[in-house]
C-alpha cells in the first residue's frame, strides 16, 4: 500500500513506514545521485547478522538472528524493524523465504522501491492465515486503490515457511508463491505503461502496525483490525532472499525525468554490493583451522621444551582471542593482508613469549628453522625439520581452560590492560 497518503500525520510514528515507501530525492522533479547497482544474482542467507551488515541497511529497529533467519518483531506500539538493500536492482527477480507474522492489524511486507516511488509489493495481514496481497505502484500515482489482489496461500502463512516472489521484466512483472504464477502485469495493463514499474528498485523487508489506533480507520480496515499489543510480541522470520539484477553495472543513471526504464542507464563497472558480498565470502578460519594451518615446526615449537600443558593452555588463548577479535570488521579485508597479519602477529606473540621464558619454546627448534619455527604459515621445510610426530590435537578450548590460564598466568582473556604480554596485540 502507498501509505504516505494513508497515515498523513501518523506517518512520522512510524519511520520505516515512512521509509519503505518514500523517496530522498525524485528524478522526476531533480537531479539524483546514480542508484549504485548490485550487478549480480546472490541468495541472502539471514541467519547471521553479517548478512545484513553487508548488503542491507536497518533503516529502523532491529533485528534477532537465529537458525531459522532474522526476526522482525512488533513487541510495543511503534516497532517496525526494517532492513532496505544498499543497492538496486534494474529489473530482476526477487524469491523471499519467509513466515509471516501473526496478530491483527499487524503487517509483515516484502516492498521493491525505486527513487520516483514505483512499487512492487507482497504484503502479509496478520489476523489472515491464508491470504497474501500483491499490489503495485507507478511513479507514486495513488488515485486509485484497485492494484491490491489478494491471493490463497496453501497453508498458513504465519506457521509455515514459503517462498514468495516476483519476477519483473520490461515487459510484464510476475508474482509467484511457491513458483506457481499467481498474477501477471503486462506493461500496457498499467496505464499504456506509464504507471508500470520500471525504474532501479532497492529491496525492503519489514513489519509494522497498521492496525495501530492512532491510524485512520481506512488503514485499520485494511491491515485486518486494531492491534492489541497486549497479546504480542510479533515477528516475521526472513529465512532467505534470492535477488538477481537482470542488468550488470556499477549504477543506475536517470538520464533524463522521464521515468521511463529507456531512460535507465547502466554504468559499467563492478558494484560497491558485489564487491562486498566477494570480501564477506572469504572463508574465516576457526581457532583450530588456523592452529592446524600453522607449520608442524611451529606447532612443536608451542607444544615442546618445559612447561607443555601451560603452552596448550597459553596457546588455546591465543587462538581465542584471534578468533575473537576475526570476528569483528578485520574479517572483510582482503584475504592475503589478512594472512600475512596473521603470521606477524603469531611472530610477534611468539617473540613476546620467548622475551619473557614463558613456557613452551623450543630453542633447538628456532635455531634449526628460523623464522619459519615462529609461525611462517604454510611454507615448506627442509631436509634438516625435526621428525614430525602424527598431528598434534589442538586442545578443545573450553572456558574452564581459558579460566584456568588467566588463573595461571593471572590476567583477565583478552584485556588490554592485563599483565599478560601479547594481549596487547589482540
Ligand atoms: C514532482 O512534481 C510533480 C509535478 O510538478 C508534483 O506533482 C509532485 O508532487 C512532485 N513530487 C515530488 C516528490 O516532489
Ligand atoms: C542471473 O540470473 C539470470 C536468470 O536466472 C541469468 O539470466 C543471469 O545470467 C544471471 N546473472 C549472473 C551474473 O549470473
Ligand atoms: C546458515 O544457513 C546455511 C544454510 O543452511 C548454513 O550453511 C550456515 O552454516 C548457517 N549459518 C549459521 C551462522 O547458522
Ligand atoms: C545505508 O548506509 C550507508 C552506510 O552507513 C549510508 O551511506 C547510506 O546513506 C544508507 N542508505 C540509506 C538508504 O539509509
Ligand atoms: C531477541 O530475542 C530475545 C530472546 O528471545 C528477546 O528477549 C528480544 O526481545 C529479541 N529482540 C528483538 C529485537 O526481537
Ligand atoms: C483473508 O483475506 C481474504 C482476501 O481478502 C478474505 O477473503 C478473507 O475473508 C480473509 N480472511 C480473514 C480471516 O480475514
Ligand atoms: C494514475 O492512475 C489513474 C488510475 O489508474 C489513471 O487514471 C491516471 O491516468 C494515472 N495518472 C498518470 C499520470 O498516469
Ligand atoms: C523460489 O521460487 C523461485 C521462482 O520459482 C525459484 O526460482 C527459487 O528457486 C525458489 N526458491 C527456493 C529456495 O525454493
Ligand atoms: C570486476 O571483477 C572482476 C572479477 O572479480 C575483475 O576481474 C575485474 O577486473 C573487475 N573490473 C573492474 C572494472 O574492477
């Protein structure tokens, strides 16, 4: 639904109602900023939050993540979590995996949006188990609600997972659940096309109330009832999105305010989306991949010379704590900095503890390896390497362990401040 016009004032309540369907800049009325592209065809796995960091902007609210993909909750008057892609599609399909949520009045809702507000959307009632709506817009034109159709769903929509899709092309925009087609547009069913959507759609996926009492009644009528928060919280679970961009490019041009998809142009290059969509794919090792990805030299210079177990110990932090801090935004940088980061800090972690005879330094080893012995990743060694026993089992690192070292050596787990020297490279 275009529900600018319907809130009128109540729209401000609601900011990502408001933001699913509006527009910073028009292209019809002014000059706009290129649409950056996604240029490529991805699936959207929502069952971790990078998926959202990478390619989605949570325009408001937020969001919970598990197995079964991101939760968009209503809990309280005025919740309307909402995520909006950070590139545009310029005809393309889109698959949404989804349950809606439950509750009256309560709205769950799959909306494509261009800059001068043509619109594609799927819409969920909470209080209609069986029910899904599809509607449309052409350059904002809102004189007449008669684009809403309502379409059986095979089983509850609330309860069970389907996909839900729409396929837009120059010529005429399907709508399908569960692959079977349920509605065609043609391009000249839509005003002769002027009111066809047609112009760099950005995806955006939300809940909100439009049951809430402080809307027009109109808009109550149509999401199903008043919402009784009291009965709540509400959530829509999004399990997935396959998103494929028909054209490729950088960006999206609007060459002149016609609004006409011949006005389009795309811009060469690759994506700022795809870029980022490769970076995030990149494999991030485990503690015990990158204990095992260590040369066997390095590894019998952890586990030999005295005080072993205190080495497995000191060792499983380590590894801890790098994984830790992997985590956080280091994971996106190219994977060969990332490699060679690594190696000097396991170096300089190394070098720190054999400065301070901690246990678990093989002298004998350093002087027949080298540097190598000290965490050269991966490279090969010479004939004079030590025999290499059958592969060293990284300890499982549980955090009785990871208590038990910070007993030990008496510092706090990957603390800045603590006493313990190489945190201070974590
Ligand atoms: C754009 O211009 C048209 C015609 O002048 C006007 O009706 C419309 O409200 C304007 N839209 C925006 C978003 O400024
Ligand atoms: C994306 O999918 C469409 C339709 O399945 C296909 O025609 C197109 O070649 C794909 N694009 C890329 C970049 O793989
Ligand atoms: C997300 O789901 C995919 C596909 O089922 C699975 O391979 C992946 O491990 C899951 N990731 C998380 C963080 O659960
Ligand atoms: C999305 O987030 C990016 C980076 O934070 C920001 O530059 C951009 O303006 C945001 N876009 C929208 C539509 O909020
Ligand atoms: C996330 O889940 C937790 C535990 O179920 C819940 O307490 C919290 O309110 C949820 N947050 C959101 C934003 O849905
Ligand atoms: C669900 O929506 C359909 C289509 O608008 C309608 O015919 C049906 O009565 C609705 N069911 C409920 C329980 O509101
Ligand atoms: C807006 O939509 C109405 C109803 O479909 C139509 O009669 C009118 O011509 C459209 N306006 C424009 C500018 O396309
Ligand atoms: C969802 O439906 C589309 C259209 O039929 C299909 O291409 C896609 O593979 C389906 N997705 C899943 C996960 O089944
Ligand atoms: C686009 O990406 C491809 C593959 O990653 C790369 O070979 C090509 O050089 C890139 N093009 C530009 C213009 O960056």
């Amino acid at each position: 639904m275009r529900f600018v016009t319907f809130l009128l004032g109540a729209a401000a309540l609601f900011t990502s109602v408001a933001g699913q369907t509006s527009t910073l800049c028009n292209p019809l009325n002014a000059t706009c900023p290129n649409d950056p592209a996604f240029g490529m065809n991805h699936t959207f796995l929502f069952n971790t939050s990078s998926t959202v960091t990478t390619s989605f902007n949570i325009t408001a609210g937020t969001l919970n993540y598990t197995a079964d993909g991101a939760e968009f909750t209503v809990a309280k008057r005025l919740d309307s979590p909402t995520i909006q892609s950070n590139f545009n599609i310029m005809f393309g399909s889109v698959s949404v995996i989804m349950k809606a949520a439950a509750g009256t009045g309560i709205v769950s809702s799959i909306v494509l949006e261009s800059d001068d507000l043509d619109e594609i959307d799927w819409e969920f009632m909470g209080g209609n188990a069986t029910f899904a709506e599809t509607n449309y817009f052409g350059k904002g034109n809102t004189t007449a609600y008669d684009r809403a159709i309502y379409y059986p769903v095979s089983s509850d929509v609330r309860a069970n997972f389907h996909n839900y899709t729409v396929d837009w092309t120059a010529d005429k925009l399907d709508w399908l659940i569960d692959s079977n087609v349920v509605r065609t547009l043609h391009y000249a069913d839509a005003n002769q096309g002027r009111t066809y959507p047609q112009t760099p759609m950005t995806v955006r996926i939300g809940i909100w109330a439009g049951g809430d009492s402080s809307l027009n009644k109109y808009t109550i009528e149509w999401a199903g009832g008043e919402t009784d928060y009291s009965k709540g919280p509400y959530t829509m679970s999004v399990q997935s999105a396959e998103i494929k961009d028909y054209s490729s490019g950088s960006a999206y041009e609007w060459t002149d305010r016609s609004g006409s998809w011949q006005s389009i142009k795309a811009l060469p290059g690759n994506s700022t989306a795809m870029n980022a969509i490769l970076k995030a794919q990149i494999p991030t090792l485990s503690a015990a991949q990158k204990f095992q990805a260590l040369p066997q030299a390095t590894k019998l210079a952890v586990y030999g010379g005295s005080g072993a177990a205190g080495a497995i110990l000191l060792a499983a932090l380590l590894f801890y704590c790098i994984r830790q801090r992997r985590t956080g935004a280091l994971e996106r940088e190219a994977y060969n900095a990332k490699v060679e980061k690594e190696r000097e800090d396991v170096y300089k972690d190394q070098m720190e503890l054999k400065e301070k005879g901690y246990g678990g330094w093989n002298n004998a080893e350093v002087a027949n390896q080298g540097e190598d012995a000290l965490g050269g990743w991966g490279k090969t060694h010479g004939s004079n390497s030590p025999t290499v026993p059958s592969t060293p089992k990284f300890p499982n690192v549980s955090t009785n362990e990871i208590d038990r070292a910070d007993e030990l050596w008496g510092f706090s787990k990957c603390s800045t401040k603590s006493r313990f020297p190489f945190t201070k490279y974590l």
